[in-house]
C-alpha cells in the first residue's frame, strides 16, 4: 500500500505494484518506511543531469542493429502473409517513410464476432475485390465487338450484391458503352459503331481491376485466432473506414502506417504505433533493447505534432547547430545554405565541440562555475 | 551417320560409333597410337571428338574390364620388386589419361569394392581427389570438407625445414623451425612428398582440457618446460639491402660510414658498429635505430648545388637501419655487385623467436588457436605416469566444428608414440580407428584415450577424466613479435598534424567515431578532449574580422593580413583539423568568422 504521503512522489504504476505486494495488514510505521525506501530507490533510477540520453538511445538501438543485418526478411510466422522484419522495417519506421513496404492492419471485432461469428464472411466483405475475382470469365466477342463477363453467382452471393446491381456499378465507371445484365453474365457493347477492337481489348484489361465492393486498399485478409478471440489481420491499410464499420472495436484496431494513423487518432497514437512496431522488430528478434531509448527516439519524431524521420530533412534539418547538420549527412550543402543566411553557430552541443577540441557540454563537461558580485 | 571431329575440326562421318571408339580406345591402350589423344562421343548430337591439342587437364585412372581392375596382384608385387614402372603400365593400357570430355563416357568406381559391371574405369586411390596440401591432413574422411580445406590452408603457412640451402639464401621475412620432426600419423601423401626431409611441426603431448579459462575462444595454453626444452623455436630472417646508385652527372653512392658534416647525420652511437667499409660486422647485436649499412647520396636536386657551399656537406645521409621495433643479430653479410654493375651489400638479420604469448599454433585440423598462457612445467597437470602435456587445447573447440580427425589423430599417435611407428592415417584409407584402440588397450591405457590426471598446483585429482595423447602441432608464421605495436607519442601527418596510421610508421590504434561516442555516453568530457588532443594547436585569431592572425616571431607581435596592426589578437586553442576545416570552407568563398567569448 502507498502511504498517503508518497501517491504524489511516486508514478502510478510503482503504487499499483506496492498495493499489490504489501499485504493488507501491514503497520503503518513498516508502510512509511517502505514508502520511504522505495521513494529513495526510485530517485536513484532517475537519469541524472548531463546525462547523454540521446546517445545512449542511439548506441543501444544502433548496436543490436548491427546484429540484425544477417536475419532479415523471414516471414513473421502469420500464414500466407509476408511481412517486413528486421533492419529493413526498423529503417522504414525510423526514416519516417511515407511508403512503407508492407501496409497491415490487425482488426479487433465487437463481441458477438470476436468470438468467431461470421468471421470468414466478414473478412471477405471488408477485402477490396474488383470484377476479376467475382468473374468467371471475361471474354471478348469480336463478330459483334462486346465484352461478355461470366460471373461467378456464389462469389457475388457471399459479396451480398446481383447481377444488375454490379451492372448499375459498372455502368457508373465505365464511359461510352452500354451495359447490359443478363442473368449470370454481362455484356458490354460500345456506343459508337466504330469502335476499334484495339480499344475494346483495352476496356477489358481495365475492367479486370475495377472496384466492386469491399473497403479499399484492403488487399488480403486473413482471420486468426488471437487467445479466444478472433482478429483479422489485413495487407494494406485504410483505417478510416475500418474504423467506421460497426462491428469493428474501435479501441484496440490499428494499423502499422505511422502516417495514416496520425491522420485518423492523432499524433500520441502516432507515437505509441512508432514506440510498438519498433519494439515488436526487436522482440522479435530476441534482442533486448530498454523501452525507454525506443519512447525517446519516438518523442523526438513527434514532438512538434508532426513525424518526423530521422534524416537530414527531419530531425536533423531541426538542429542549431551548423557544423552538426553538416557532419551528419551532405555537409557542403548544409554549409552554403548557412552562409547565404549568415548563420551562427553558437557551439552549444556535442559534435561541434568535438571537432573544434573543447570540452563537450555533456557528463563532466556541462557544469560551469557561476559567482555572484559582491556589492560594493 | 556419326560427325567425327578433330582437334575441333571435322573430319568426316562413322557409320558405327560405339564401335569405332571400343576400337579406337583398345588400339590406343596397346600404344598403337598417342596416349595422349582422347575420344568424346557425344550420343545425344551424334558426334564424336577426337582431340590431340594441347592445353586440356587430363588426369589417369586405372581401366576396368568386364568388372575387373586391370591392376591385378602380380603387377602390384612388379611394382614393389620395381620391375615396372608407372610408364610400364600406361604402355600396357592398365593405367590411362581422361581429359573432362572423355571422362563424360567413363563410369569410375571410387574404391575397388564399387566396381559393377557398367564400370569403366576405377581411381588409383580415393585419396587421388585431394590435392597435396589437403592430401596432409590425416584421417580426413571424419571431418566436414570445410575443415579439412582450413588444415590444409594453416599447413602452408607452417614454419618448417623450407629448403636445405636456407644459410645461403637471403629470403625476404622467412622462419626456419629450429627442431622440426616428421608427424608419428601421416598419410602417404607425406611418403610422396618426402615430408620427413622437410617437415613442418612437432609432435606434441596434448591434453583436452580446460587450464583456469587461459583457453577460452581457441586460446592454447603451452608448458613453459617444453618451451625451454625446444618446442615451437624458431629463427627468423630479414635481409637489409643496400646498393651504390648512379645518378646524371657522375655523382654516385657512396657506402662508407657518412661523414659528420653530411646532411641528415644521426648520432655517433648509431654508427658504433660499423666497419671501416661502412658495412656492418657479423654476430653484431642490433637494435632499434641502429645502422646496418651506412651511405651517403648526392644532393637531390642538381639546381641547389651552387657556388657558396661545399660540395661535401651537401651529401645526405641514406643509410640502411633496422626498421621500428625490431631487433635482432647480423647472420650474413654479402658484397656484390647486381647487373648494372652497380656495388650491392646485403646483409642478412637472424633473429630468434621462443614461443610467447600470442604466437600462432595450430593442428592440421584447421584447429588454429593463439598462445593464451605459458605454464611452468612444476604447474601443468601429470598423469600417473608422471606425463605432462605440453599443450593444452579447449574442449570447446570440437563440438561445433566437428573435427573429429583431430581427436582420431590424438589417439593415433599417441598408439604411434607408444609402440614406437608411424601411424597410416590416409584419407580413406587408414588404419582403422577400432585398431589403435584396441591397441592402446593392449598397451596397458584406455582404449577411450582418457588418462587420469593431477592438478599440477594442488596435486589434486581431477575428477573427469582427460583426453590425453600425442598430435602434430605445427607453428604459423603470424608471430606477435612481428605485429605488436602501440604509441604513446611519435610522428604525424604533414598535412592534418594528426598521429601517422600502422606499426611500420610507428603509428598507435585510431580512437574512432564509436568509441569516441562512448567516451561522450560515460560524460567523461575532459577525458575525451584529452584523447583528441594529438593535433591541438593555439592559433592568434583576429578579434575584429574572426579570422587567423599571424604572429611574428622577430617583432614578437601579432597582427592581422586584413585588419592590420591596429585589432585585438587573441589565441584560442582548437583542433589543427578544425582549423583545416576553416582554409577549406575559406577556399570555396565563405566566410567563416569566429566571434570569440571569454569562457569564464
């Protein structure tokens, strides 16, 4: 138990600990000097000043990357599904990309279907399909120059849609041509008599593609069983309208698209979608990196409200200093572009001390001796 | 119809190919016609190749007929009574050359027990697969091909009995072993090859064991009683070389002790040992900075040879020296003349090398591991029989690497040094490792190999028992002696005043980026600047304009080239690299000024 005196010393978290070890009949004296000794432990975990955390979260990253290089690019275990691991997916997160190379989204469902009820359905209705995949067939007829489509009936049934309604959908996105349902088919014929074949062959190479139903930019779908509850895990991304589908727990659904999900919750979702993925590539592959070097790298992307990579025009483009910008990456660019503006270098970090000899302003090096006048 | 191509030309058709070539091979085996002519028949684009061209790899086989070796005892004892010879057997057609497309048509059978009736031909040996190196490395067929290549690298660079003549010879960075032994388990390439006229290790006892963790991470650990007693001596040698150029104009070298009055002289001590000739003597004991050789060269450029001074003080000094630290003993001095005409000396430098911490020994197992700890011999664990090995070598060496050859070898020779033979330990074909056991058994030991040994400093008994024996060990030419380096203080680079780079500059170990990060992560701040101060220089900086100030020492003040005398001058002190930095960002048209501040 917490003693009353400490709850606004001690972070919640080390109270809720000391609540549940500390048996419930403990004397009050024995609690205070608990409360007194844990109080003192925590202040000795504190970083203390002139401590070189940004170096230290640099190093702690940087070294167990070192060993990552040679175990890339396995699957992540997930069936059927390839995922971006190791370095590489480190790399993306940290760089800020805004294309990273494998979108994903784990969906987490409301009750009834968390618990496996329609799963599979609701998996194929959220997945983008496009004509080819509800098509048995798509054929062009070049005596009388139409496009036939043969559907496939029980895909379009499990889709909830009909024949004339994916007509009235088709009609809608395509120009210059009638469209007409029959009754497991549909026919596209040109408006214009002549129409060259050439062209037809064209529409019908596009017509493979075009949307029909599903959630787009929702490539693939997998349900999975997650302890006893069923999630689906999607490639690609679009976690605006997932968000919006009503069967869908809209508290623990994410996506591991740093840029989408500031856009849809927010720039603190972004840090802690950067802070989880990182730590998921490094758990995963058995090295143990200190979270807190991990939320102090995700921090400083996100501070000002917008991410930002780790390159020179992110995080470095936002340093004082010229001669740091300049030894990160492009130095001559940095230079010149100081110059134009006349820019001083006030010499208040590491790197520019270290390159003119001076004592870094870090550890032993920050502390100065300050004297007061004495009046006369 | 068959195309039939010579040499690549075609020459015609055959109507029967199988027989033309059973014909043509069976009239090139009774030496009708060149052995070193082959026949390719190509069945699947009906051709047939003949070729006599030069340039192919070929390579003999014995020749099987109707599931036979053409080999048979009668011509094996011949051989022995030396009635025939290798030429003898090719001439008979028992022994033949294939080239890579004839073998195309031949099925070889690795061992006289494969032959089936489809046979064609049959290895002379399995071992014929390996080369000679490979060839060295004994029981072979136990442990993985990486390995085995790995031995046979270590083995070439084994220090050995290299030539006979060495003592007239004047190799460049050679080592000589001084008492190398023939191995007790060898194979026949060893035969072969003559191994025991030029052998290139020695026959150590060996113990598989730990010694208080001195032979972690392949580390081994050496008695220092066998050290003392000869083991792993070796004598290295570097020649010093001098020779009298001649330059335009008549000027010439000149090897002499150099003069005092000559540009560039060194001390008096450091010509002690010179002759009257220049040259030094024989047995002479040399050490850093001494001179081998001395000589003095003509000016550089002809163009400062003018009026006012004399001819003689401006010769320079160029002699020989040793190079930085070495040390050694002159073994062999030689006056010359080389093909110009020119007079050469070359002057041969012995030095001996005694096993240290850090020398290279390995196994022919690709088992290779750096001296860790040299054990006095009273220190050592002994067996009942009073045995002390001589080499301690980690059992963490063998699981993952598999080299069960290297313990097979233990046994073997140690079976070996037991009952006083060679051991066969070819690939494929040695003495069965059952049969040394057995042996050894019948020695009196453990068959295992295992001995019961005492802790040398206690005189306690190990509870485990230890892996014991005899194996070859053989010592590489990396020694410490030649690669150990580190600087406290020395010379620099001309252009960045920072310290030279590698041991032959007398240059230490860079302190890098990421070390330099965990001098900034510790906050050791002032540890740091201490460490990158090898180029700190004091620059006089012009307060006005922010940039250098020159300092002139005759007037003693200090003034500024674009401000003049009038401006406050003062001197910081920065990196000389810094300093660099500012001529370079100068040089491309900014303007970097330094506005200085009071620190305190």
């Amino acid at each position: 138990m917490a003693v009353e005196e400490y709850k606004d010393k001690l972070p919640l978290k080390i109270q809720e600990e000391l609540n549940e070890i500390i048996p419930k009949n403990t004397a009050k004296s024995k609690l205070n000097m608990i409360n007194e000794q844990v109080y003192k432990e925590y202040m000795k975990m504190k970083v203390e000043p002139g401590e070189g955390v940004g170096l230290v979260a640099a190093e702690s990253i940087g070294e167990p990357g070192t060993q990552m290089t040679l175990n890339t690019f396995h699957f992540a275990g997930v069936a059927e599904m390839n995922v971006t691991v190791g370095l590489p997916r480190i790399i993306e997160i940290l760089d800020g990309s805004k294309a990273i190379s494998t979108p994903m989204m784990e969906i987490y469902l409301k009750s009834p279907y968390s618990k496996g009820k329609n799963i599979k359905e609701l998996a194929t209705n959220i997945k983008e399909t496009t004509l080819k995949e509800a098509a048995k067939e798509i054929s062009v007829n070049i005596s009388n120059s139409t496009i036939e489509i043969t559907l496939n009936m029980e895909k379009l049934k499990i889709l909830n849609l009909n024949v004339a309604k994916l007509a009235k959908q088709l009609n809608e996105s395509t120009k210059g041509f009638h469209v007409k349902a029959a009754d497991d088919s549909i026919s596209f014929k040109p408006r214009s008599k002549n129409t060259e074949l050439n062209e037809i062959f064209k529409l019908k190479e596009k017509l493979k593609d075009v949307y029909i139903s599903g959630i787009k930019r929702i490539k693939q779908v997998l349900p999975v069983k997650r302890g006893d509850e069923f999630v689906i895990i999607t490639a690609g991304t679009n976690l605006h309208e997932i968000l919006s589908l009503d069967f869908v727990d809209t508290t623990r659904t994410t996506c591991n698209d740093i840029y989408e999900i500031v856009e849809v919750l927010g720039i603190e979702a972004a840090r802690q979608t950067i802070i989880n993925e990182v730590s998921k590539v490094i758990d995963a592959q058995g090295l143990n990196v200190d979270i807190r070097h991990i939320m102090l790298v995700s921090d400083l992307m996100c501070h000002n409200g917008n991410i930002k990579g780790i390159t020179r025009y992110g995080v470095i483009s936002e340093k004082s200093s010229i001669l740091a910008k300049a030894s990160f990456e492009t130095p001559i660019k940095h230079i010149i572009n100081a110059s134009l503006v006349g820019e001083e270098d006030k010499l208040n970090s590491v790197i520019e001390n270290v390159m003119l000899n001076q004592p870094v302003p870090i550890g032993t090096g920050l502390p100065s001796l300050v004297s007061r006048k004495v009046p006369e | 119809m068959t195309e039939v191509y010579l040499n690549s030309k075609f020459i015609g058709t055959v109507e029967d190919s199988t027989a033309f070539v059973e014909s043509m091979l069976s009239e090139r085996r009774k030496s009708k016609f060149s052995n070193s002519l082959n026949i390719f028949s190509d069945k699947e684009n009906d051709m047939l190749f003949i070729e006599a061209s030069k340039g192919r790899l070929r390579r003999p086989v014995l020749v099987v007929k109707e599931g036979k070796s053409l080999l048979t005892e009668k011509h094996k004892a011949q051989i022995t009574k030396k009635e025939i010879s290798w030429g003898d057997l090719i001439d008979q057609g028992i022994i033949e050359y294939l080239d890579a497309a004839e073998e195309e048509n031949a099925y070889i059978a690795f061992r006289e027990g494969d032959i089936t009736p489809e046979t064609t031909h049959l290895e002379i040996s399995p071992m014929i697969i390996f080369g000679l190196c490979t060839s060295l490395v004994p029981f072979s067929n136990h442990t993985p091909p990486t390995r085995v290549n790995m031995g046979s690298k270590n083995q070439k660079q084994a220090l050995g009995f290299y030539a006979a003549n060495f003592l007239l010879r004047m190799d460049m960075d050679v080592s000589i072993l001084e008492t190398p032994q023939a191995p007790i388990v060898e194979s026949i390439m060893h035969k072969i090859s003559n191994y025991d006229k030029h052998p290139s290790g020695q026959n150590l006892v060996v113990a598989i064991m730990s010694y208080k963790g001195y032979n972690m991470e392949d580390a081994i650990i050496i008695n220092r009683g066998s050290v003392e007693r000869g083991i792993g001596r070796s004598t290295y040698f570097r020649p010093a070389v001098a020779e009298e150029l001649r330059y335009s104009g008549g000027l010439i070298d000149e090897i002499c002790v150099p003069d005092k009055d000559v540009k560039g002289y060194r001390s008096e001590k450091d010509y002690r040992l010179l002759e009257e000739d220049g040259i030094i003597y024989p047995e002479a004991k040399i050490k850093e900075d001494d001179v081998i050789i001395g000589k003095t060269s003509p000016p550089r450029f002809l163009s400062s040879l003018d009026e006012y001074s004399l001819a003689s003080n401006l010769r320079r000094e160029s002699s020989s020296t040793i190079k930085h630290g070495e040390k050694g003993v002159v073994d062999f001095v030689l006056i010359t003349e080389n093909e110009e005409g020119n007079k050469l000396i070359q002057v041969r430098l012995r030095d001996q090398r005694i096993p240290e911490i850090g020398d290279k020994f390995t196994s022919r197992h690709g088992q290779k591991g750096v001296v860790g700890l040299i054990v006095d011999h009273a220190d050592m664990p002994f067996s009942a029989s009073g045995i002390t090995p001589d080499l301690i070598f980690s059992p963490h060496g063998i699981p993952s690497r598999m080299t069960i050859s290297h313990l097979i070898e233990l046994i073997g020779a140690k079976v070996g040094a037991l009952s006083g033979r060679f051991i066969d330990g070819t690939t494929f074909d040695s003495e069965p490792e059952k049969a040394l056991r057995d042996e050894l058994l019948r020695m009196g030991f453990r068959e295992n190999g295992t001995e019961t040994l005492y802790n040398g400093e206690t005189g306690e008994m190990f509870e485990t028992r230890i892996y014991i024996g005899n194996m070859y060990y053989l010592k590489l030419r990396h020694m410490v002696a030649n690669k150990i380096h580190s600087r406290g203080r020395g010379p620099i680079q001309l252009l960045t005043r920072q310290p030279t780079e590698g041991r032959a500059l007398e240059g230490g170990l860079r302190l890098g980026e990421m070390e330099k990060d965990t001098f900034v992560a510790h906050g050791a701040s002032m540890l740091l600047k201490e460490r990158f101060d090898s180029d700190r220089t004091v620059v006089p900086i012009c307060e006005t304009c922010g940039l250098l100030a020159v300092y002139d020492e005759f007037k003693k003040r200090s003034f500024c080239p674009m401000c003049g005398e009038n401006t406050e001058v003062s001197n910081i002190e920065i990196a000389y690299a810094f300093k660099l930095l500012l001529d370079e960002i100068k040089s491309f048209g900014i303007y970097p000024q330094l506005k200085l501040k009071n620190k305190y």
